[in-house]
C-alpha cells in the first residue's frame, strides 16, 4: 500500500546524496541536521512496525530465514538483538496511544520511544509525564522512566528480577582487544562504579605527578584492572570505596519505599530500602537522610571541602552543570560565583560538579552564565563570546532606555 511512496522519497533521498556538497553555512547545516533527525525518527517508527508485521506473518520463512529478526537484521543491516528490541517496543506502542503519535509525527527517535515504552507499558497512566521527560533530553528521560518502573513493581520483586538478569560477556574486537558487556542490579552496580571512580582518580593523580596526561577512559580501564588483578607493582589488595545512599527518614525506618519517595544511589538509581538498612550495618556508607541538617549551612573558607559538604554535593545533583552536558563521572567540584582566588568559600551555593573538559575551559577562561530557572544548568561560553554578548545586552538596554527618554520629551512637547 506504501510501497510506491517509499519508492518515490527513496528515490528523493538517494538524488539528495548524490548531489549533496557539504560546503554549506554552519547555520544552513544546523537546518540540514534538523530535518535528517526528523526523517531518522520516522524512517526508526516504521521500520519498527514493519519488522513486527514481518514477526507476525512469519514472512521471513520465505526467505530462507531462521526468524524476523535475523530477515530484518540482513536487510537494514543491524544486530538481530536490536530487531528483537524494536518489535517488542512495536508492540508495547499499541497500547500508548499517546506515545504512538509522537513516533508517526517524528518526534521521538527509537530509543526514545522504547524507554517510554518500557516504563509506561506498566502504568499507562504515566505517559504524559515521561512524553514532557523526553523533551528535556536523553539522560533526564532515562531517569525518569528508572524511577517510574522503580514506583511500579515490588522492591523485592525488582530485586528478583534485576538479580536473575545479570550478565557479563566478554569477547575480542578486531584488534585483539577485550572487550565487554555486563549489566549488575543497582546494589551491586552502585559499589562497583564508586569504587571504580575512586580508584580512577587515585590512578589520575599517581599518572599526574609522574607528568602523564591521558584521557579519563583510560585511567578508568587502569583502575577496573587494578581492581580485579591487584596494583601493577604491589600486592593484590582490595580497593574500599564509600558509597552513597540518599534516603527518606521515613523509608530508613518503614524498610520499604512508597511511590514518590526517595531511595537511590545518586547517578545509578533506585534501590531497595532493605538493602540499605542491611548495607548501614556491614559497609562503610555515606547516607543522607532527607530529615536532617540544612546542607545549605553547610560552608568552609577555604579549599578543603568539608566531608558534610562534599556528600551532599554528590546526592544533590551528580552531573555536570553546563547546558547540553550530561556528564556523570570524573566530575571536579568547582567555585562558580566566587573564585577561590577572591576569597570565595566552599560553600552549597558557590559549589557547583564540572566535568574534567568543561573545568579545563572554565580554568581557561570561558565564563559560566546563569543557572536556568527550570533545569538549574548553566551556559558555558568563550570569553570572547561573553564579552561580546554582554555588549549586545547593555547596547540594547542604552537603546531601549534612550527610545524611552525620547518618547517622554515629545510627550512634554505635546503637553
């Protein structure tokens, strides 16, 4: 029934590609990306469907395929695993109507859909909420739909199912390198990447003082290994790591958690309540009560960094505070309205987490903006470009306070 209208914007499409120069305004490329996003969502929509209709009809049997995914894998060239995704998340779609539409009209990508999809399948009534998740970004819709199937399912039911799917593979890339996938429940997942971002930085201070100056990454895949085979040059040893928990009075003392409160490892997601108070017992955790002391009193004149300060600056808000940037790891604690040199303290509100590259800009001389009203980031411009911008703003107020200066004379005048 569509075959004929594919055709023809294929054929649209493929004259676009031949002919395409690159050589275009930045402004004009920005247009260009736009609308290719548009047509990636869509052309991600519908090939969706069609491969569950494939999955439905059995029609790769005619094609000497083992299965839909493995057919649909061969023809648009993709891993069967993320057919397989697809149909399941074209199947959830029927009962969202809401989410549906947004997909047929382009404005959710397929990873998009299928997070919501996924979360919203078991309380519809969620739908809306994590639609207006999605147009904040990738990572606060992630959030939101962790957090939405957290409220939705039994904590010890999640827990079940969370520990009977774990996983790790492990295989050699065409480079002779290992690499790997695994998946970890929160509780277990949580302790594994403190310890790795703690030993991380131990590694980029011991690499820093020898003059080493490599990536984050790297740093990160020295201390995995460190952690599981021990010191290069010493012997092996367990690494500690603190691990922080932030946690409603109430829940701390019920052991269970109700929808629309709060149990969670900051930057991993929501935990069990149970596993926390197991936890309080047996392992050295940092846990931030929401029933006690006023983190905003909390201030040190000073570069040291108070313990009280420092626990609540990573509960508060673990990621990075410029505008685009959604940056969890490696993150540096930074003087944002007073510098330290100007006598700024360490302080809740002169505190704020960058990560590595936008505090070597900032340490460089590029200028943080405002915090935005809604979502509390900041822009981070060149120097040059916030002076100039700067410029543009107080010659339009000269501009608008001199109109204002004119109309009053000719409003004497007439008098």
């Amino acid at each position: 029934m569509f075959t004929e209208e594919l055709r023809t914007a294929r054929s649209a499409l493929e004259a676009i590609a031949r002919e395409f120069d690159a050589s275009c305004s930045g402004r004009e490329a920005v247009s260009l990306l736009e609308q290719l996003g548009t047509i990636h969502r869509l052309a991600d929509g519908v090939t969706a469907r069609v491969a569950k209709r494939i999955a439905d009809t059995n029609a790769y049997v005619a094609h000497g395929d083992r299965s839909a995914e493995e057919l649909c894998g061969r023809l648009v060239g993709v891993g069967s695993s993320d057919v397989r995704r697809a149909i399941d998340h074209a199947t959830r779609l029927e009962s969202l109507p809401a989410t549906d539409a947004a997909v047929r009209e382009g404005r959710l990508s397929g990873q998009e859909a299928a997070l919501i999809s996924a979360a919203a399948v078991h309380d519809p009534a969620l739908e809306t909420e994590l639609l207006a998740a999605a147009g904040r970004g990738l990572v606060p819709l992630r959030d939101a739909c962790v957090k939405a199937r957290a409220q939705t399912e039994d904590p010890e039911a999640r827990s079940k199912r969370q520990h009977a799917a774990r996983s790790l593979k492990m295989w050699n890339n065409l480079d002779g390198m290992v690499e790997g996938h695994f998946q970890l429940s929160p509780e277990v997942g949580g302790g594994l990447k403190a310890a790795i971002e703690q030993q991380t930085q131990r590694v980029f201070r011991a690499e820093h003082r020898k003059g080493g100056r490599e990536a984050h990454d790297a740093y990160a895949a020295d201390a995995l290994a460190q952690l599981v085979t021990g010191e290069p040059d010493g012997p092996k040893r367990p690494v500690g790591y603190t691990a922080h928990v932030v946690i409603d009075h109430a829940v701390l003392v019920r052991g269970t958690a109700r929808p629309g409160e709060t149990c969670e490892i900051p930057g991993v997601g929501p935990v069990n309540a149970r596993w926390v108070r197991e936890l309080l017992g047996e392992a050295f955790v940092t846990a931030v009560v929401k029933k006690g002391r006023d983190i905003t009193t909390v201030a040190h004149f000073g570069r040291h960094i108070p313990a009280e300060l420092r626990t609540a600056m990573i509960v508060g808000g673990r990621e990075c505070c410029v505008a685009g940037c959604t940056r969890r790891e490696y993150l540096e604690l930074d003087h944002s309205e007073v510098d330290y040199a100007h006598g700024g303290p360490a302080a809740w509100w002169n505190l704020q987490h960058l990560c590595s590259v936008d505090h070597r800009r900032k340490t460089q001389g590029w200028v943080l903006g405002p915090p935005d009203s809604v979502t509390g980031k900041r822009r981070l411009d060149p120097p040059g470009a916030w002076r100039a911008a700067r410029a543009r703003r107080a010659g339009a107020v000269a501009e608008q306070a001199a109109g204002e200066q004119a109309g009053t004379a000719v409003a004497r005048v007439g008098t």
